[in-house]
C-alpha cells in the first residue's frame, strides 16, 4: 500500500507542507543512551558512536546569538551523555528565550551525573522528562527492569529542587505500543492523580506522543508483521485539523553533525533539507532552510504526527 502524504496534505491547503517561521531550533547532541527503548525512532544504546562535536556546538552558539526569541530543544539519545553537554549549555545561556532539555530520567542517577538537576535548575533549563506510564509494571514492559524506580527517585530528586512547582517540568508519554494515545487531557489528570498519590510528585503538563515506525520501532513492527497495519492505523485516523498545526512549520532539526532537518522523525529516516540545487543544508547555511515557503520533506512516517489528536514535541496538537 502506498502512502503519500504529500498528497494528503497538498488536499487540505497547497500550503500546508511550506516553511512558516523559525520559532524553534532542535538540537540531537547524540544518540549515546543509558536506555535501549523499545519505541525508539533512532535506536539509541549505551554504544552510540554519533557525538556532536564542540565545533558544532559553537556555529549552533553563533547562530542563536545572532537570532533572538529562538527556543532551543535539546535532545538525543540522552543529551546529558554527549561529553560537551555543559559547554552547550552554558554557551548558549541567556541566548535563547527558553531551553529546553529532554531526559529519560535515569540517566540522572548515573555516576557522575548526580549534580545536573541542580546544574539545570542554575542554568533555568525546563525540563522535559521522558515517563511513559504512571504505573512500574508498563514502564517495565517498555523499558526494562528497574527503570521505574529509578525515574520515580529523579523525578523526586527535581521536586525537592523546584521542579514541578516553581520550576518547569513536563513528562513525555509514548505508547506502549502500536496504538494511539489516549486523550492526553485525561492522561495528564490520571499521571497527576497517581503520581501524587502514591508517589508525592508533581510536574506540570503531560505531552502525548505518537510512536514513529522508524528505527527500533519499525524493526519491532516488521518482526511481528503489524507495519501495515500500524500504517493503516495511522492513515485512517488522518486530522485535517491536527495536519494545520504541525510542528515542522517552525521547528529545525539538527543532527550531531550540524546537518539539517525538518524534525527529529526526518532526521531518523535520513530526509535532510536540501537547497534549491539538491545540496545537503547545514547548520552554517541555516538560512537556506528557515526562508518563508521553502517546502517541508515529507514521507510515510510523518502520518503519525496528524492521527488522532495530533503529535509534536510539545504534545498533542488538537485538544
């Protein structure tokens, strides 16, 4: 079966698959990780080997520096292991209007990281926490034995320093598999509900996310023969009305190399942005890639992004 977005989308408004405004700029800082997620896009492990470098970082300095109000979401694998992450971050304190870093939690009980949630808290970081359930026996399924537990312990450790009350902190919810979210609406109240109950924690928003068929994820969709029915899935729940507020319009995606994509699920399926003479758009020719009208690479995985309620980075895209 084919699925062409593209044309999906050119039905709804010719426009609709144009750049807008660069409103945020997304940085992988790698795809090394403490955790091997079933549902992850870039299939992150304990031995990735794609680091962005310092050399990066600093023409990723320089353009913030010379763009105010840009909002700068940091991500990986797990960010905090790239060994130049505080020199990322302290260089490009005070420049962006808000930073943003999303963690799986436990990577903040590893040695030598112990010290970060304080560091993020001096540095005005929002965090953005990776939970996939409120409850330790579908975070087990997901993610493994003992990562519950360790997640509840950092998430009290960042509520004990401001995190969920003072200081923003938002979880991040994925499917258990391939189905759609629930309404995140309702999610957030149960997560707040049984989170404070059992557990005394706070946090302020819950942001739902629909699973990728990319990277580790697709591989587990084709070894049990459910890629086609997870598409169609996707496909027959297309939103007009979450399709108008994708997030590719004002996000940039970098990869640890400093090239350029339209998002993270882009970047995972090696669809960079290219410039009207098919060249490859990096971080030193960003303005190629955040003029008004330059066109959005699409494919197939960009279905879950408008099935049901919507996905982006910052949740739901329809209430």
């Amino acid at each position: 079966m084919v699925y062409d977005f593209k044309k999906t989308m050119e039905n709804i408004d010719p426009e609709s698959l144009r750049f807008s405004k660069l409103e945020t700029l997304q940085v992988s800082l790698g795809n090394m990780c403490n955790q091997c997620c079933m549902h992850c896009h870039i299939d992150a492990k304990s031995t990735g080997n794609k680091i962005m470098r310092k050399e990066v970082m600093k023409k990723i300095v320089n353009f913030i520096q010379d763009h105010e109000g840009i909002v700068l979401d940091i991500t990986g694998g797990s960010p905090e292991l790239n060994p130049n992450f505080k020199f990322f971050i302290s260089e490009t304190y005070g420049l962006a209007s808000r930073v943003t870093v999303r963690t799986n939690l436990t990577v903040l009980l590893e040695k030598g990281m112990e010290l970060i949630p304080q560091w993020y808290k001096d540095h005005g970081v929002v965090v953005i926490a990776s939970m996939p359930c409120y409850t330790e026996e579908n975070v087990r399924k997901q993610r493994g034995n003992g990562v519950f537990e360790k997640s509840i312990k950092a998430l009290k450790k960042l509520n004990e320093l401001g995190y969920g009350k003072s200081l923003e902190l938002n979880l991040v919810y994925n499917p258990g598999a391939d189905f759609l979210p629930a309404s995140q609406k309702q999610l957030e109240m149960d997560y707040k509900k049984q989170l404070f109950k059992n557990y005394g924690i706070r946090f302020h928003s819950l942001f739902t996310l629909t699973n990728a068929p990319l990277g580790r994820f697709r591989s587990y969709l084709k070894a049990n023969g459910r890629l086609e029915q997870y598409m169609k899935l996707l496909m027959d729940n297309f939103n007009p009305d979450a399709a108008r507020n994708i997030m590719c319009r004002t996000l940039i995606s970098v990869d640890w190399q400093g090239i350029l994509y339209n998002c993270d699920f882009n970047q995972a399926a090696g669809l960079p942005i290219r410039d009207r003479f098919g060249k490859i758009v990096e971080i030193d020719n960003i303005q190629e890639a955040i003029q008004d009208g330059q066109e959005i690479v699409t494919s197939e995985h960009c279905y879950c992004c408008t099935a049901g309620a919507g996905s982006s980075c910052t949740g739901a895209l329809v209430q």
